[in-house]
C-alpha cells in the first residue's frame, strides 16, 4: 500500500518530491515548540511561587515546618 505511487525504496530521495509531511516546515515548528517551552516554564514558575506565597502566608510563623523538620 502506497501513498505516494513508491513501490520501492530503493531510489535517490532527492528525485522524490516529500517523504515526510509538512516537509520544509521545521523553522516555524522549532520556534512554536521553542515559545511553548519558555510559556511553560515562566508559567510553571509563576504557579510555584504563588504556591510557596500562599504556604508561607498560611503558616506565618513556621511552627508547621519545625514539627515537619523534627518529625523526621
């Protein structure tokens, strides 16, 4: 079964028009994923220190972290 009238591979791909799809889009694929991981990672920091904000605005005096730290 053929997708693209191939039925041998035993040819010189560069007389091949595209063996893979969205072939010559790589840049733009590398500078979405690029963007995503720098969104994920300011997000991601984001949440964290609001989440650190928030356990340290609950337990103002640090009484639940020393019986954590002594319980161990």
């Amino acid at each position: 079964m053929s997708t693209n009238g191939m039925s041998d591979w035993a040819v010189d791909l560069k007389d091949v028009a595209a063996v893979y799809p969205f072939q010559g889009s790589e840049v733009l694929l590398y500078l979405i994923g690029l963007a995503f991981w720098i969104f994920w990672h300011v997000a991601q920091m984001r949440t964290e220190a609001t989440e650190v904000e928030h356990e340290m605005d609950a337990d103002a005096s640090g009484d639940k972290a020393r019986a954590a730290i002594d319980r161990y």
